[in-house]
C-alpha cells in the first residue's frame, strides 16, 4: 500500500502545485458541520487561530488562500484518499503534505499553546501522531479533544484530554449528531474568559450544564430485527393499503415502528422478495 499511495501522494502535490488559489479556506468549505466550527472562532470571547485538517491540503488556517480541491479521509468515495479507513495510510499521507511539519510551527512551537480538537474521527485519527507529540511536550492539561462518550477508547492516548459530549446535549445546542462536536466547540469558545481556560477540566464544567437528565433519547431505542422477521414485515407491508414503492420508504417505516434492522441487508432483502413478486 504504501507505494503507491506515496506515489499518488507526489502526483497530487504536484497537481496542488500548478492550482491558481480559489478562495480563503473559511470560505471553500460548506455544510452544517463547518458552518457551526466557523462560528465558534467568530463568537470567541478570546482570540482563537483556526485551523482545519484538511485531507486534501493538510493543515490550513481559514485564512489562507487556497484552491479548490475533493479530497477526504472517509473510504468507499470517488474522492477518498489511497488507503482510505486505514490509520496508517491515513497518517502517512497526512503528515507528508506537511501538515505535521506546520502543526509544529504553528501550534506546538508557541508559548503557552493551547489546543481544542474538534474533529470527525477519521480526521483526528489522521492528525493522532501530531497531536500525541503535542500532549508529550507540553502535557494533557494544554489538550482538549472533543468526542463522542465512546470514542474515548478508541483514543486511548488521549484518555486525560478527552472532553466527552453526550448526545442529549443536541436538545440544548441545537442542529444533528453529526453536527454536535462542532456546536460544542461554538459553545465553549464563547464561554472561555481567557487562553488558560481552555483545558480539559474548565471545559468539561462548561458543558455538563448541557446535559439534562430528563430529557428524551436523542434517538428512540429499537428493537433488532431478525431476517425472517424483516421479509415478514415487509410481505404485510405490501399488503397494506398505502405499501411501499421503495427500499428507502419500507425502511423508514420499519424504523418508525421501532424496529431496528442492518440498511444494506434490508435492501438486499426487499429487491430479493421484490424480484419474487415480479417473476
């Protein structure tokens, strides 16, 4: 593998290399996601550098300049990386477009730095090496990381940092679970009195207050299906008055009614008992 991702590593730098720059990078990026971490820098009580892990560019300040680009750490993708989905890949085509290399200039070299991760997982596994470096010179306290209750262990190194955010904090912050890291970074940022607040402790205070304790599952709790209990479901289904017309629209309903069941394997069951119908 790593041949030829080196390889389609050097021909994207070069191609990066011969593009005219589009636009500040906080500009290029769109969706919900990036929307709320771009606010968290524009809502900031203190002065905060934004930085974006970027699978195409490496590390890039939402001021810099830049082409446009598709690019991304997410495998199964006309766009994803070589090795998309593998840490190592990941890491190694991350790091050689730099980004390691900047991170220290930029981050680690300051005084007194301080750094809130707010990343997907496939983008924080591929920073991991800078950010395990990060923590070694200038300790857990000056790290916070910002994840799901149960991405902690898939980060071990970053147990201290860890700031975890429990999905009921969606009722309070607003948006999708998709969208919850970076609304709770929007929201601790506002709340940061000074650069010093920022560690895992005082952060952790800042959003407990978010949790409410009885407010509702962000998501109901399903009961799992088996597949014979699936094509069953789906024959009566049929037999309804409103059936119906698609995989999709049978698998809303199914989740509708509480049921819980794999997406590809409904579909490959429904075209299956769909193909039945028409022979």
């Amino acid at each position: 593998m790593a041949k030829p991702l080196l390889e389609t590593r050097k021909a994207w730098k070069a191609a990066l290399r011969g593009s005219e720059p589009v636009s500040r990078a906080g500009k290029l990026y769109k969706g919900g996601y990036w929307t709320a971490a771009t606010r968290a820098r524009i809502d900031a009580a203190v002065p905060i550098k934004t930085l974006v892990v970027s699978a195409g560019l490496g590390l890039v300040d939402v001021q810099d300049w830049v082409p446009s680009y598709a690019a991304t750490f997410t495998p199964g993708t006309p766009d994803s990386i070589p090795g998309a989905g593998n840490s190592g890949a990941s890491r190694l085509w991350w790091s050689g477009l730099g980004a390691a290399d900047r991170f220290k200039r930029e981050v680690t070299g300051q005084p007194d730095p301080r750094v809130i991760a707010a990343l997907p997982t496939r983008y924080l596994d591929a920073a991991q090496p800078a950010l395990a470096d990060f923590v070694r010179v200038h300790g857990h306290e000056r790290l916070a990381v910002l994840g799901g209750v149960g991405g902690k262990s898939q980060f071990p190194e970053f147990e201290q940092s860890w700031v975890a955010l429990d999905l009921r904090m969606v009722h309070k912050l607003g948006g999708t679970a998709g969208q919850l890291t970076a609304r709770a970074l929007r929201w601790v940022c506002d709340q940061l009195d000074s650069p010093a607040s920022a560690n895992p402790d005082n952060l952790r205070r800042l959003l407990a207050p978010l949790v409410d304790p009885d407010a509702p599952p962000l998501y109901p709790k399903r009961k799992k299906r088996t597949p014979e209990e699936v094509e069953a479901w789906i024959l009566r289904a049929w037999s309804q008055k409103t059936p119906p017309t698609s995989a999709t629209a049978a698998l809303r309903r199914f989740r509708a009614e509480g049921n819980a069941f794999e997406q590809k394997r409904f579909s490959s069951i429904y075209r299956a008992l769909d193909a039945q119908r028409e022979d």
